[in-house]
C-alpha cells in the first residue's frame, strides 16, 4: 500500500487539519538568513522573556536528579497546591502538558462527530483544530471590535453544541471580558452545554481586573477554568497547566488524559512557581511597561493596534506579509496572524525593555519613517 494510500484510511476530517504553526525558532531563523542567533529578539510566543524566578530555577535543577523515574501520574504535590490556593477539591484538579493539553482533552471527552463547538472569530487557533480532531462542527461567531461577542455566542448555541470556548483576555487580539459580564453568561448558556474559559493570560491583568472565576464552579458546574504556566510564570518550555472544573466533569478529563503528561520536573518547578507570588507580580508590572513602551513607540509612529489585557499587542500594519519579512531580516521575529483572520495584523509579545527597544526600530526601518 502506497504511502498516499494509507494517508487515506485517516477520517476525512483529520485529512482536512491545517497543523497549528508556533512561531518561528531563533535558530531556525538564524540558518535561514545567516544571522548570529545572538543578535535575534523573538517576540513571537507570548513568553515570559524574564523566564522563570531564581527560586524555580533551583527547583528544577534538584527535580532533575530524579528524572530515571516515573512522575507522579496523579500530581498531588501541585494539586494539593492548586486546591489549597483556589478553594477546590483535589477531584476538581486536571493538570495538563499545558493549557493546551486541557483544551484538547476537553474536547476528547465531550466532543463526538456531529457536535458543535461554539467559539469566536479570532480566538485561540487550537479552538477550530481540537474540534475537528474530534469530527465536530466549529462554529464561528463574528467578531466585535475585535473582542468576543457574547450575545452573538449565545445566540449561536443549538441543542448540537456541547462546548463553548471563552478566552479572556483573547489571543491574538488581547481583548477583555469584565467578570460581571463573563458570569451572567455563564449563566445563560444551558447546563448540558460545557464552558471552557481558557485564562492563560490572567495573571497579566491587573488584581482589580482578575474575576474569581474558579468560585463560580459552585453554581454552574457545566464551566471548565483552564489555566497555564506557560506565560506568566516563565515555564513554556516545560509544558504544565491545568483545569478546575466540578468533580464529574474533570474526572471525564482525567479518563482520557495521558497517565504521565505532566513530567516530574515540570510539576516541581509549577510547584515552586505557584508560590512564589512576587516574582509573577513583578512579571506583570513589567509587562505594562513594556506595554507601555510598545504603545508609546508604534503611536509615534502613527501605527494603530489593539489596547491589549495579555502580554502582546495586536498591531495593525497593512502589507503584514512583507513587514514580516523585513522584521526577520532585522532579526526580530514577532508573529503573523493571517490564520485568526487577520492579514493586516502582526501580533507582538512584550518583552524587556531593550528588546522592546529593538523591535520599534526595527519597524521604523521596515516602514521607512
């Protein structure tokens, strides 16, 4: 049987996957362009550039030692701490390789071939792709002003729909939501449809702004919380997040998940990171004034984007492809969002102040001003 042959006993709807593309590796660039991997800034991933505290530092290089081991596939440890810091249960704690793990083992769980899943326009890109790993049916609900359109959404719900996905804020267009706002629509969706409200970007927001979500489980058991520890907790690179949701909903998680996906170094410096709460707030006051700087330097350019709640700003452009290419030239990868809709748009992770720095005037270049 041919190569071609066998692609074709996959489901029709896997066939049809556009693979999710991250954005492009420092080295990757490097070879393409000839550049000295030291003189790039990426700016592209949302990633906390500060990486993680000191204090986690040292926890993973002590987790390290014990890696010819299994992990602890239930995760007590951090989920003790996760219970503790969020009023739960252990039962209401999923940890995932990721926040997006918990996104896709949603889908896993309540998703079938002939479902729908609602979600807006411009929202998470691995929305569209979990539900059509499952053979569901997206649906797609205009933006407005960029920013979720909750009528609309609810609007959209149909006795076939069995998950609704709220980011808030929103990537790429750092749009937010106001918790009042959020829970009175929790509160309208029909309890057999189940709500995944995807806030890895929330420790970013300001303390006034950052609703508590996970104390809403209690009246709407049909909401799903996922978080991560990929942003502003510096650990993209090790993969953790988790979910809190009510005890038979994160158990049907728990069913499918993975035995080991959150590795034991992972789950060590989460641990760590979970407590060390100045560092993630100094995190936060940094990137407002990162936000800031980025602001400042794009007005005085006249170049317009997207009051952001996350750590990266939706700018608009114009010609986004060939800006793009000359930032690469420059040496500065920041992120193209032509797949969320968006051609004239480049999406920009705040970074430190020097990198900040590089990107305004690599654009100032790029844009002759």
């Amino acid at each position: 049987m041919s190569c071609d042959a066998l692609a074709l006993l996959s489901p029709e709807y896997i066939r049809r996957i556009s693979p999710y593309v991250p954005g492009k590796p420092i080295d990757e660039l490097a070879r393409e362009y000839g550049l000295a991997e030291s003189d790039i800034v990426k700016l592209a991933s949302n990633e906390n550039p500060r990486g993680p505290s000191p204090k986690v530092r040292d926890a993973i290089a002590s987790a390290a030692a014990g890696v010819t081991r299994y992990p602890d596939g239930n995760g007590f440890a951090l989920k003790s701490a996760l219970a503790e810091r969020y009023g739960v249960s252990l039962d209401q704690i999923v940890l995932g390789n990721g926040s997006n793990d918990i996104l896709e083992l949603a889908t896993q769980a309540f998703l079938r071939p002939g479902d729908h899943a609602v979600y807006a326009q411009h929202a998470f890109a691995v929305y569209p792709l979990a539900t059509q790993a499952r053979g569901a049916t997206g649906i797609v609900v205009p933006a407005r002003e960029l920013a979720h359109d909750l009528a609309a959404m609810r609007a959209a719900i149909t006795p076939r729909t069995r998950i609704v996905f709220v980011a808030n804020p929103n990537n790429p267009t750092g749009t937010w939501l106001a918790g009042d706002e959020l829970r009175e629509f929790i509160a309208s969706v029909p309890a057999e449809v189940l709500i995944v409200l995807d806030e890895a970007y929330n420790e970013y927001l300001e303390k006034a702004r950052q609703a508590n979500s996970a104390a809403w489980i209690a009246d709407h058991p049909n909401l799903l919380v996922s978080r991560t520890f990929s942003k502003a907790y510096g650990l993209a690179g090790l993969r953790v997040g988790y979910g809190l949701a009510e005890a038979s909903v994160a158990d049907m998680l728990n069913r499918v998940r993975q035995p080991f996906n959150v590795n034991s170094v992972a789950q060590a410096a989460a641990l760590c990171a979970l407590g060390d709460t100045e560092y993630v707030e100094e995190s936060a006051r940094l990137n407002r004034a990162g936000l800031d700087q980025l602001m400042r330097g794009l007005a005085e350019m006249d170049v317009s984007y997207v009051p952001s709640h996350g750590n990266f700003l939706l700018v608009h452009i114009g010609d986004a492809a060939a800006i793009n290419e000359q930032l690469l030239r420059r040496g500065v990868i920041v992120r193209p969002v032509a797949n969320y809709g968006l051609p004239e748009h480049l999406r920009v992770t705040v970074g430190l102040a020097t990198e900040n720095q590089r990107f305004l005037d690599a654009l100032r270049a790029s844009l002759g001003r």
